[in-house]
C-alpha cells in the first residue's frame, strides 16, 4: 500500500512541475482555472516552487530527525507558492456598500 502512495505522490509533483513549466515557457494554463489568472508566468513560477515544496515535504518527511528541517522547509516553500500562485489571479470584486445618510 505504501508503494501506491508514493507512486501517487511522485506523479503529482510531476504533474504540478509540469504544468508549472508549460505556464512559465509557453503560458498554458489549465483550462480549468483559465479565466482566473491574470499572469501565467508568476503562476508557472508558483506551480513550479510548489512541487519543489511538496516534494521536499512529502519524500524528506518520512525519514529520520536529521532531515526534519528540510522537510518543515518544504511545507514553508509550498505555503508560499500558494501565495505566489494567489498573486497571478485576477482580483475579485470588490463588494458595493450601500450609501449611508448622514443627515438624518
């Protein structure tokens, strides 16, 4: 069972570096998300740091105390690229207040 898991999770990092590259080199992004983001190579960018997070916190936290602050690295550089990847979006709206009398 645990092979399956770490099958599962090398492909997903493979498949995050992946598109990641494709959005930094040619600015595809995936269809899904398409029409939120704003600039595709800060997302490619973020994608990209996020498989490199998520692999360094998913494969170096299995092993002993000695790769422990690789691993707490690696969930901090995932964090981050998130944020990168929410600064390639596009804003949402900004919601309208209704007008307030003052002279009542």
């Amino acid at each position: 069972m645990h092979m399956y898991l770490v099958v599962a999770g090398a492909l997903v990092v493979a498949l995050m570096a992946g598109f990641g590259i494709a959005g930094i080199t040619r600015g595809w992004v995936l269809p899904l998300g398409r029409h939120r983001i704003l600039r595709p190579k800060l997302w490619g960018y973020g994608q990209l740091l996020g498989a490199v997070g998520a692999s360094l916190w998913m494969f170096l936290g299995v092993f002993p105390a000695r790769f422990d602050a690789l691993a707490l690295l690696g969930w901090f550089v995932f964090m981050g690229s998130l944020g990168i990847q929410m600064l390639a979006q596009r804003p949402g709206r900004t919601p309208v207040l209704p007008a307030t009398n003052s002279a009542s």
